[in-house]
C-alpha cells in the first residue's frame, strides 16, 4: 500500500518513542515519592502513683538521730562509705504537712541514691498539723530544730557544712525555702533563732512555696483547709513568718523543678513565685520536666530525679558520672 505523502518517516517513528519514554521517565522522577504511613498517636502520659515507688526495695538509712522526744522528731542520716568530710543535702518530706499521708521514709529511695553518689543525706521527719504540737508554731520549730541539729551533728559524722543544699518535695519544698530564709524572719516572730543552719542553695520538687496562693487554690492536691492548721488562726498576720513571698529576698539561690503533668501541685504555682522572687533580687531558676507528674520527681530512675540529682551533685562539686 502507498505511504501518504503526509505521513513522517519510518525512521522517525523510533525516535518519538523514544522521547515519550524519556518524558515519562522525567515526569516519573519528578513525582512525588509515595507518602509513609500516617504515625500512630503517642500513648496518653500515664503518672507514676506512690505504690510505684514504695513497692520498690527500700534502701535503708546509716544512723536515726532524734532532736525531741515525739516519734516524729527523729533524722535519718545516710552516710556515704569513705573518707570524709562528705558533702551534704538536708532534705525534707511532704505530704501536705500531715503526718498521716507522709514521712521522712518517703524519701528512702532518693537519699539512697544520694548515698550511693558519695552525697550525706540530713532527711529530716517533724510534727504534722494532724498531730499533737503540730501546726504553728510546732511544725516550724520541729523543721528548724533538726536542721540546727545537723550543724551539732557535723564534726561526730564527719559531714561538710561549707555548702548545704536544701532538697524537699512538695509541702517539703515550702519547708526546706522557709528554713533557707529563717534569718529573714519577723523579730517579733518566736520562730527566730540566733544563729539558724546556713543554707546555700534550695531544690524544691513540685513545692509549695506560697501559702496564700495554696489556700486560695481549690485545685491544689492539699486542699486549702490544711494551711489554716499550719500557719495558726490566732494572729493578726498568720503568713508573716510562714509563708515564703512575705520574706522575699531570701538571698539564697534557688531551683524549683516541676512536673508538666502535675496533678497534685498546679504548675501555675511555680510560675507565679518564680516571678516574684525574681522580681524581689533573688536568682531562680524554674526547671520544666514534660511528661512529668508529682511522684516522678522523687523516683531514682525518672528522668526528672535524674536531672535534678545532677543538678545536686554539681551544686555540691561532685561529678555526675555514676
């Protein structure tokens, strides 16, 4: 059959399969490369709950030091193996300042931990306000009493006082600020003391520094009837000598480590007496853990004890290395 006159060449019918080929190629790798599975949603933050921590082994302390004679006026001392003279935290418990909910034990699993580190640990039990002179002035007077006893403690021990940090979790953390700031107490206030424990540095865990705002604040895991009972009724002015903000500047460092997730404690709270001490000349620093609770921050393992107890150990010049 007779080719048409329009029709190309037979040679050039390679040549245009060709290039539809190469155009399909590069319109091939031009392509976007197919999408990946969309990521499953990360798992809801579950918080640690206290049998988390209290059904774990419980290290036990080197020596219990009573300074009164109830049952709460007691101080367990963990001492590092080794020549001293060891480095030391004096730390302090919570459980919203009842004796019932807490005590020094509480605090087992950390100290130990400090222990093993080569840090002292000065942990400190006093009367709650559920308990007979507990409240005000009793609690005060308990926590100031067995942190003066640690200066009286120091040379029998073989413990360093040149740098005591403060570590207390919780309603502890309000005690262990309140004590690093006895000397700016009120003088009319008979919780001063002449010559009270220098303190160099504070750590509160999820604390409780500001008593109004907590009586003021439903949401807080103590509840507000609580701080009635601790800071007295009977008195013109009950947080004058008791309440952290009213002795702003302490003019002691501090570092407040908080839980994002934080059920027991409003993080707000730290916000909010981070501003003010900053704002009054003292150095704060708040430090945000993400996926956090209240239980984490006193866990050996948690990443939230972990940071923090590096901060420790360089407050106290020790590596962080284990």
């Amino acid at each position: 059959m007779p080719r048409s006159p329009d029709a190309p060449p037979i040679a050039a019918k390679p040549r245009r399969t060709a290039i539809l080929l190469a155009t399909a190629l590069a319109a091939a790798s031009c392509s976007p490369a197919p999408m990946p599975p969309a990521p499953t949603s990360a798992a809801p933050f579950k918080p640690l709950t206290w049998p988390d921590l209290t059904a774990r082994p419980r290290p036990k302390a080197d020596a219990t030091i009573a300074y009164g004679s109830d049952q709460m006026q007691k101080i367990d001392l963990w001492r590092p193996t080794g020549k001293g003279p060891h480095p030391v935290v004096l730390m302090v418990h919570g459980g919203c300042w009842q004796t019932k909910i807490a005590d020094r034990s509480l605090m087992d699993w950390i100290a130990g931990d400090l222990r093993d580190a080569g840090i002292a640990v000065w942990n400190i039990d006093y009367r709650g306000v559920d308990r007979a002179g507990g409240g005000y002035p009793g609690t005060f007077a308990d926590a100031a009493a067995a942190a003066d006893r640690l200066a009286t403690a120091a040379k029998e021990y073989d413990l360093n006082l040149t740098r005591v940090v403060a570590v207390g979790h919780s309603a502890g953390g309000h005690l262990a600020l309140w004590l690093a700031a006895r000397a700016k107490l009120p003088a009319k206030s008979p919780l001063v003391a002449a010559d009270p424990l220098k303190i160099a540095h504070v750590v509160s865990l999820g604390g409780l520094p500001d008593l109004e705002a907590t009586a003021a604040s439903p949401d807080n895991g103590c509840g507000t009837d609580v701080v009635a009972k601790l800071v007295g009724t009977d008195r013109a002015d009950p947080y004058a000598d008791t309440s952290v903000p009213r002795l702003l500047p302490l003019g002691v460092p501090q570092t407040l480590v908080n839980g994002r997730e934080d059920r027991i404690i409003p993080y707000r709270m730290a916000i909010d007496y981070t501003a003010r001490a900053t704002a009054a000349g003292d150095r704060v620093e708040l430090v945000t853990i993400p996926a956090t609770g209240h239980v984490e921050l006193v866990t050996p393992d948690s990443t939230a004890w972990q940071d923090t107890r590096r901060r420790i150990l360089a407050l106290l010049g020790r590596p962080a290395a284990r």
